[in-house]
C-alpha cells in the first residue's frame, strides 16, 4: 500500500471527528454546573450525585441489567442450537421454513416486531413486565447470535466431530468435548451481542414493557422528549465509559489469545 | 436428543415469532371496537367450525382501503423511501471515503481504526441520537460556533427538521456502511492499481475504473444496512424530527399508543412489510452472490 494522500488524511480525520465529537460535547456537559446543557458554568459533579438519588433512574437500570442478562443468556443456548441444526443437520421437515425465521428477525423493523409480539402477549392474556421483556428480546437477539455462531460453524470441518463419534463419544459428549470448544469465542461474543442489544432496545422493549417494568432506554427516551439535562449526560457518560472499558478489554484479551495461539503453534511446529 | 435440538428453537420461533405476525395479520382485517382487545371479531372457538366461519367473514380489507383514502399514510410511506434514500446516499458519501482511507493506511494502524469504527456501534443507539439534540437546537453548539466563526448571525433551526433526521441516520448508521466497503477494499490487491497505472491510466482513472468496481459488493452491502433500518426507524425521527417529519415508524407507534387504533397500525405494519420485501429479496441475493464470489 502507498502512503495516505492528504485526501485521505482530511477524511480519516474529519469521519472520526463527525463520530466522536458529538459524544465528547456530551461527556465534557456532564460535568457542567449549570442546569442549562449549553452554557458552560464551570466544574461541576452534582449531576452524578442527582443521578445516583434518582431511584426510578437506579430502578430501571437495575430492571435493565436483569433483562440482559436473562435474554442474552437464554438467546446464546437457542442460537446456539438453532446454528448448529443449520449448519450440521442437512434435511429436515420445514428446514426453510426454520432458516427463513432464524433471517426475518434481522431485517424485521422493531415497530412491527414490538407491535406484533405485544398483540400476542395480550392475545394469550399474559401479564406485561419483565418477563414479557425477556422473551421479546430473546426472540430477536437468538437471531443474531445464530449467524455469529453457524459462520464460525462452517469454517471448521466436521470430521473432527466425526472422529469423535467414532471413537465412542455420544453426540453430547462430542459437542461439548469438541465442537464447543471450538466455536467458543463466537458464542461469546454471540452473548455479548445479545446483551447489548438487549441494553439498548427502546422500541422492542417499549411495546413489550408494562406499567410494573420499565427499562433504562424507556426511562431516558421519555425524560429526552422533554428536553435535554445534564442528568441524562451525567447517565450517557457512564454507560460510555462502561461500553468502552468492555470494548477495549475483549479486544486485548482476543489480541492476547491470538497471539498465545500463534507462539503455541510456532512452537508446536 | 436430535429431535430435541432441532424442536426446541424451532417452536420458539413458531410461538414468538410466526404466530405473533400471523396475529398481525389477522387484526389488520379486523374492526376497531371499544372493547378490551379493542378490535373485533375476536375468534371464538367454543362454537367449532361454525364460529370459526363466521369469524372469518367479519374480516375485511376495510383498514387497507381506509390507507389509501387518507393521505397521511400515503405521504408517510413516501417520504419514509425519499429519506430512507437520500440517507442512505448521503452516508455513502461519507462513508466511503473514510473506508477507503482506512484500507489504504497503514497495516498497524488499520485495527486501531477498525476499532475506532466499532466502538460507537457498541453504545447506545439513543444515546448518540441525544447527543445531537443539544448541538442542533436553536441555542446549540452548532449555532453557537457558527455565530462565533461570523458565518451567520441568526441562529438555524435545524433541530426538529428534515434536516436533523438526516444528520441523525447519517451519523448513527455511518458504522453500517464504513465496515463491509472497508471489508471489500481492504481484499484488493494492491498490483491491480499499479498494473492500471502502468497500462496508462492516471490515479483517477485507476480509481474509478478499478477500485471502485472492485468495492461494489461492499458498497450495495453497506446501502441495504443502512436503507434497510432506516425505511421504519422511529427513534430518530421522533427525536430529531419535526412534528411534520413523516416517517411510517412513527405513525405506526401514534396509532397505536396514541389513536388506540390496533386494526390501523396492524394494516400500516403490513404494508411496511410488503415494500421491505423488495430489498430484503435483493439483498440477500446480493450477499449470495458475494459468497460465490469468495469460494
């Protein structure tokens, strides 16, 4: 590759500035005194201090991080299972039927998915809360966690698996003894997919949630339609903060394996 | 224990996923009542086939024809593809050169950048659509710096405008379209261009003739993932858009949290449906083709 033209130097800097800028104006904000967002008043940490008394604030993050959990971990076994009757099983009854359903969530907007799992909430008379919210999010993010899972599936052979069996693994067994191990770092970060999808869902969660549940988007969305506050920025920071540490420490630890793989193969050899 | 692991996600998807749509469905035949549901017929099976008959003839395509009378939604939809369109060129056109700037750096540098890319993609969608109400106001960042510069002197109303729904999809779904040209870019050979070069034609030439045919999958890729979405966001139009900013994603959601008018959104969320096919077939195509490509 040639040397970066000053044509590619402008853009680089100025798409990242167009990426970051808006969040840096955010996060300095947070630390405004003044109640204005806009006028500078000076150094301030009250924001932070109002956040952590807000208890409907705390409520729905604490409701957030559960539904998180659960959906992610839930969607991460049934993506996983569905990856994997993809990719290994060949034929079976209504096998386009399967794989259509496993896509369509993808590209489905959130307003028909929202409007359409809450029809069918009220339908089967089932209460709207937390549990509503988990299998709403569920639904959609075992999709996403399929097609991370099953294109790490193809690219390794199955005749690992086969030998295996061969040997006198049951197919239990030689999932778990072989093929898991192996498709790991996708189901992890399969897992990790779904649980910020699930963080991040206002529109899904917004139709699934009922009086006795609400997540921290649905709480930030309606306080935002007012208007713009520091306690918002004050919020917005730290889940940028937290996002970023997460990002930063799963990419250096995947460099670190890698690497580690690489000696250990250099050795082996 | 085979049949299991097939049947376990198979009847999730069937329950959440299938029989809601088919729910959807069926209200969009349906009459709005004031009853709770608010629609009717419910479907009653205690009377067996005879109810089910005559559940089926109270279904109408009323809520379809009621569409095209009013032209909100006709307006709604159109105005939904015309920014869905103009967005999804628009972030191209910043996109891509970006994509191409980080193919084209070093290679040490090239997952630094890669990161710098992803990192945004992992925070809060509606948080980054926030950040953008407090530089596009009246009183903004956006106005203060450009009446400091001199450039105006009357602040813009840009907020709560066309406009601000713009800059919200480009800037939200920028990481949609900088990472599969990226992909596409980064693959090229590095000799074609020389090869261009040396038969004659100059590095515009060698640009447009053998890079960018080169990115097409990369750029058709990233086009649907960010017409895709945003043909029926809601998020942003809400918050950044006017009051006369259409978009279907939010009609839906005022019929439905605000009209109470279930038989109506269920028929808007069908049509919505029926122009998404179109992309969603060709893409998937397109990403076919890709793959044949590779092997």
């Amino acid at each position: 590759m040639r040397r970066l033209s000053t044509f590619n130097i402008v853009s680089l800097t100025l798409g990242f500035a167009f990426l970051y800028i808006p969040m840096v104006i955010l996060v300095v904000y947070s630390f405004n005194e003044s109640k204005l967002v806009t006028v500078w008043a000076g150094f301030s940490t009250k924001w932070y201090g109002e956040l952590l008394q807000n208890e409907a604030m705390i409520d729905a993050a604490w409701v957030t991080v559960k539904v998180a959990f659960f959906s992610s971990t839930i969607a991460t076994v049934l993506g996983t299972m569905a990856a994997y009757v993809i990719v290994r099983r060949g034929r079976f009854f209504g096998r386009t039927l399967f794989s259509g359903m496993i896509y369509a969530p993808l590209v489905m907007p959130e307003v028909i998915t929202g409007l359409s799992l809450l029809l069918l909430f009220i339908a089967i008379g089932l209460d709207r809360g937390v549990l509503t919210i988990v299998l709403a999010h569920t639904t959609f993010s075992m999709c996403y966690v399929s097609v991370v899972v099953s294109s790490r599936l193809v690219s390794f052979d199955d005749s690992l698996e086969e030998a295996a069996l061969d040997l006198g693994a049951s197919p239990f067994e030689a999932f778990r003894l072989v093929t898991l191990p192996i498709i790991a770092p996708a189901v992890i970060s399969g897992w990790l997919l779904a649980f910020t999808l699930s963080l991040d869902d206002l529109v899904i969660a917004s139709f699934a949630a009922g009086p006795s549940a609400t997540t921290l988007p649905i709480k930030i969305f309606s306080s935002v339609r007012l208007g713009v506050s520091p306690e918002i920025n004050a919020l917005s920071t730290i889940i940028i903060a937290i996002v970023t540490v997460g990002v930063l420490t799963a990419s250096i630890v995947s460099k670190r394996q890698i690497t580690q793989r690489l000696k250990e193969e250099a050795q082996a050899d | 224990m085979r049949r299991l692991l097939v049947a376990v996600p198979y009847v999730w998807l069937v329950v959440l996923f299938l029989v809601p749509f088919g729910i959807v469905l069926k209200i969009s035949l349906s009459d709005i009542a004031l009853a709770i549901p608010p629609y009717t017929p419910t479907l009653d099976l205690s009377e067996g086939w005879t109810g089910f008959k005559a559940f089926l003839s109270q279904l109408d395509l009323e809520n379809y024809v009621f569409l095209t009378s009013d032209d909100l939604y006709w307006k709604a939809y159109l105005s939904s593809l015309q920014i869905a369109f103009l967005s999804t060129f628009f972030t191209l056109l910043v996109g891509f050169p970006v994509a191409y700037a980080m193919a084209r750096a070093a290679e040490e540098w090239r997952p630094a950048l890669l990161m710098l890319v992803i990192l945004p993609f992992w925070t809060s969608f509606l948080i980054r659509v926030y950040a953008w109400i407090g530089i596009l106001s009246t009183e903004g960042f956006l106005n203060q710096f450009l009446m400091w510069t001199g450039v105006i002197s009357e602040p813009l109303t840009i907020l709560n405008t066309n406009t601000a729904v713009y800059i919200g999809i480009v800037y939200t779904y920028l990481p949609f379209m900088i990472l599969p040209i990226y992909a596409t870019l980064e693959k090229m050979d590095g000799s074609l261009l020389e090869a261009a070069e040396d038969l004659g034609c100059s590095r515009m030439q060698a640009f447009w003739l053998v890079t960018v045919p080169l990115a097409m999958p990369g750029v058709v890729a990233g086009c649907f993932l960010v017409f895709i979405p945003t043909l029926g966001e809601f998020v942003i139009p809400s918050l950044l858009g006017g009051s006369d900013t259409l978009m279907i994603g939010k009609v839906l959601w005022e019929e439905f949290f605000n009209n109470r008018d279930w038989p109506v959104a269920s028929s808007v969320a069908i049509i919505l449906l029926l122009i998404l096919i179109v992309p969603i077939i060709l893409f998937q195509r397109n990403q076919q083709i890709n793959k044949e490509a590779d092997q």
